[in-house]
C-alpha cells in the first residue's frame, strides 16, 4: 500500500485498514513519515535505519536504491516488520518505489488521459 501501516499516529493506517478489510497481508509504503523518527541509513542499497515512535519501533527507513531517499516501510496487516522490508526490497530492483505502486501510478495516469481525452479536457 501507498501509505503507513503501524507507523501511524494510531497505528492503524491505510495499510492496516485495507489488508482487514481485504483479510489479506498487507504492506505499508510510503515516502515520508506522519510519526516517530528515523536516523538516516546508509547510502547503500538495503540499508536501514528503524522508526522510533513513543519508546518503541514502528518501522524502517529503508533505502531501496543506492543514493535516493529511503522509503519508510511499516507492517500492515497480518505481517511483520522484517516481512515488510523484505516484501519492499524484493519488489524495488533499481527502482526506489515498488514495482506494483508504479504500476498503479502508470494504470491511473492511463485512465486519467483517456477520461480526460473523452470530457475535453482542458
């Protein structure tokens, strides 16, 4: 999911509310963090650094390509936190987004083109 799981301000974020609504394992993603904080990590692939929230961890700032920004990953629902990072590291080979939100980001600029297209558009 594009978004926080337990590392929300009620731990409870959009990750965790869809995967119990779905009754489905559910990963939180998201690019920057609503709570807590997180040392740097390292510049190499796969370092990480977790996300401190009122005494406890919450997350990971997870650097998923060498260089870029780290990623702030979360267990949603029915999940782990070390089943987060390695659902998010095996799904960004050279990307720093996961491989099935940049395809959701493609599929919705698709359909906004062809819904703009068919209204007129601006």
């Amino acid at each position: 999911m594009d978004g926080h799981g337990l590392a929300h301000p009620r731990r409870a974020g959009i990750a965790v509310h869809v995967g119990l609504l779905l009754g489905i394992p559910t990963v939180g993603v998201a690019k920057g963090l609503l709570c807590g904080d997180a040392a740097v990590p390292g510049l190499a692939r796969g370092s990480m650094a977790p996300v401190m929230d009122e005494g406890g961890v919450v997350g990971m700032a997870l650097r998923t390509r060498a260089g870029s920004r780290p990623v702030y990953v979360s267990p949603g629902y029915a999940t782990d936190l070390e089943t987060a990072v390695a659902v998010i590291l095996s799904t960004t080979a050279g990307f720093r987004i996961p491989a099935p939100l940049r395809e959701a980001h493609r599929i919705s600029r698709v359909v906004r083109e062809r819904s703009l297209g068919s209204a007129g558009g601006p």
